[in-house]
C-alpha cells in the first residue's frame, strides 16, 4: 500500500526554493508513494510545471491571505484574518522576518486544518506552522534554505516551532552548521539533503532561443539569477561594474535575472552610476537556462545562501562560476577547480570579475571541469524515503 505524503509550500513564483521544489516534485518515486502537493496560492510562473503525478490540492484563500495586502483582506470580507496581520504588523516593529512569524502566531486559530490524516507531511517553506498544527501526520519534516544566522527571527519562537517537527533537512552541510549556530540546543535528527537537480531537462530547456541577449563578440557577458533582494547582492555588483568601467574595462555587461521588491533600488544605483546601457535587469524569465548557456561567467553576489539552485545549475551547462564567500560558499564549489570563490565585498567582486575575465585558461579550466563532472543528484531523495 502507497504511503500518502503531503508537501507543503507558498507559491510558484519564480526563486531558488521554488524550483529546488519544482524539481524534486519531478524526481519523486510516485511508484511508491501518493503526493498532495498544497500550495498556499496558486500563482506562479512554475505552477505549469507541477508534474501530473502530484496531487494539487485545492486552493484555501484563507491561507492566500498571509501574503496579501491588509486592505485587500479587509476588502474580501475576511476580518479576522485582517485584524491578525494587523496585530502581527504592529508586534514585528519593522523587522520584516518577525513580522511573518507574527502572521503566522496571530492567523493560526482562525485558519482550517487538514481533513486528511497523512504517513508524512514536509514543510518545505518556513516557517512550518501549517504542518506542524494544521495537519495530521506520522512523521514531520521541515526544510532549511538559508543562512540563519544572517535572518533576524524572533528565536524563542523558532525554537518551539522548529522542536515540533521529526526531522529537519539542510540543503547543505555548511547550511546546517548555520543553523547549529544559531539554534545550538535544538534536539531534533538534521540531515543534509541537496537540491535536487536534473541536468538532462535543463540541458534540454538551455536550447530555447531568445533574443534579447548581447551576443556581439565584443561583450563580456556577466549573468546572475535570482530575487531583487538585499541577500542577492545585487547592488554590489552594481558598483563592482562601476569599478570595473572605471578601471577601463567597458566591454563588460552585467545581466540580471529575476523580479522582487528592490528594482527600484536597483535602478537608481544604476543610474547613479551611469551604467543603463551596461547592467540590465532583464526582469522575470520563468527558464533562465538560455541565458546562462550565452553567458561568458556566471556570479553570484549573494551576501548570504543556503546553497544557491542556480550556481549548480550554470555548472551543468558547462559555465565559469564565481561566487562571494558567504558562510555557506564552500559547499557550493571546489575553490580554484569548478569555479571561484571571491571576497564578499564590492571590490572583492570587481577583483573576482576582473581576474576571470584577464585568465581565459582558468574560466576554460573551470568550464572543462564542469562539463566532465556529474551533477545529477536525484540519489539524494533516498535520504528522504528512509525516513518515510
């Protein structure tokens, strides 16, 4: 008899959780286990992505609601759920990351639970209110993307949250270690699970033309892929392009893709730094794979990460990759054989640009290297069925 298993999360907008979640929805064993899939909000660029096997769960909009607008909750008539987000508001100070554990403590008595009794429900967004009160199962589990030492939680009630759960999974070792360090007496089994990659459907999707590329062969072409956010980094590779113009090297361009809350920001310092024709925020590509397949080197800029979906994926398609030195940055690459690991600063991105553009042998080494390693990890999944 198949085990029933539940995953949960927000939504499909286009970002690194959503298409590790993508991903590992296509590479699921449905021979042996039946999937709910429940998503908060049916919205999202990867939602035609969602493979047949899974069961889409009908969507709530009472839990639609964590991520609306208050006037829009007060507009749909649902007052409660309005008066919780804005007692949440008023708890949280400011602090954006509070704010949604607070959403979660003060909506949670006036959201439904689950009519359904299941072998194994996975939170894979945090935080993991929803499965660890709002729905019945055997075995709990909860994911980790991030860095939390780097994200301003309420902590004693992260604590009694993460506590609840069976088992918690880190997309990374190092991700891991983080999170010991915040959360040092956390008494709960931790295990490493990797993204889930699939190389022969991203080589595949890598094919899909576009034309709205720089593909003179004059141009160094920089690409990064990721949420406008302040973890990206993106506004320091702004002004590390800045630096690099200045040190005379024009025929470098910086893309960007991606979508979220700090384009305004982007583009004032792009304009302050003179550089509208040179970075170019391509905004939201639901398949950024042609875009890495044309770039020059791929970066990630990212002041902190879990493990970043996207550096791997440019690795499957045979890409010089550098990356900042955030805390979790050694489990990304092999520093100096598949990719380059640069300081975490303006300058220390401007030195890393800079060096790889000059020693076409070191991208062409990192590239070769690339190409002759394995990335598939789909392997990884047992990990996850063992503890089922």
């Amino acid at each position: 008899m198949k085990k029933k298993v539940l995953i949960t999360s927000f939504d499909l907008e286009i970002g690194g959780v959503e298409r590790s979640l993508i991903n590992m929805l296509n590479s699921f064993d449905y021979k042996n286990y039946d999937v709910d899939l429940m998503l908060y909000s049916h919205t999202g660029d990867f939602m035609n992505l969602v493979p047949k096997e899974a069961n889409l769960l009908e969507e709530c909009s009472d839990y639609k609601t964590l991520r609306m607008s208050i006037k829009s909750i007060f507009d749909n008539h649902k007052y409660k759920l309005g008066i919780d987000r804005l007692l949440a508001r008023l708890k949280a100070k400011g602090n954006g990351i509070a704010q949604m554990q607070y959403i979660w403590k003060y909506c949670l008595p006036h959201l439904p639970k689950m009519n359904k009794k299941y072998d194994v429900a996975i939170s894979f967004l945090w935080p993991h209110y929803f499965v660890n009160e709002k729905v019945d199962a055997d075995i709990k589990i909860g994911w980790i993307h991030t860095d939390y030492t780097k994200i301003d939680t309420d902590v004693d009630m992260d604590i009694a949250m993460w506590q609840k759960l069976d088992y918690i999974v880190a997309v990374s070792e190092e991700c891991k270690s983080a999170f010991l360090t915040k959360y040092p007496n956390i008494n709960k089994d931790i295990l490493v699970i990797e993204n889930i990659t699939s190389p022969k459907l991203i080589q595949q999707m890598s094919c899909e033309k576009i034309d709205d590329f720089n593909d003179y062969e004059d141009t160094f072409k920089v690409l990064s892929v990721g949420r406008y956010s302040d973890a990206k980094g993106f506004d320091n590779a702004i002004k590390a392009l800045r630096i690099l113009h200045d040190r005379e090297y024009k025929n470098i361009k910086w893309y960007i893709v991606g979508y979220g809350g700090d384009e305004a920001l982007y583009r004032n310092i792009i304009k302050e730094n003179n550089l509208e024709e040179d970075f170019i925020l391509l905004g939201k590509r639901t398949n950024p794979y042609p875009y890495m397949k044309k770039c020059d080197l791929y970066a990630q800029p990212s002041r902190y990460e879990g493990k970043a979906v996207t550096v791997g994926e440019a690795q499957i398609l045979g890409k010089a990759v550098m990356i900042t030195n955030y805390k979790t940055a050694k489990s990304q690459l092999k520093d100096g054989v598949d990719g380059y690991i640069a300081e975490l600063s303006v300058e220390g991105i401007a030195d890393g640009v800079e060096k790889l553009y000059n020693d076409v042998e070191l991208r062409k080494k990192f590239e070769g290297n690339c190409r002759n390693s394995n990335y598939s990890n789909e392997m990884e999944l047992q990990k996850l069925y063992e503890l089922f």
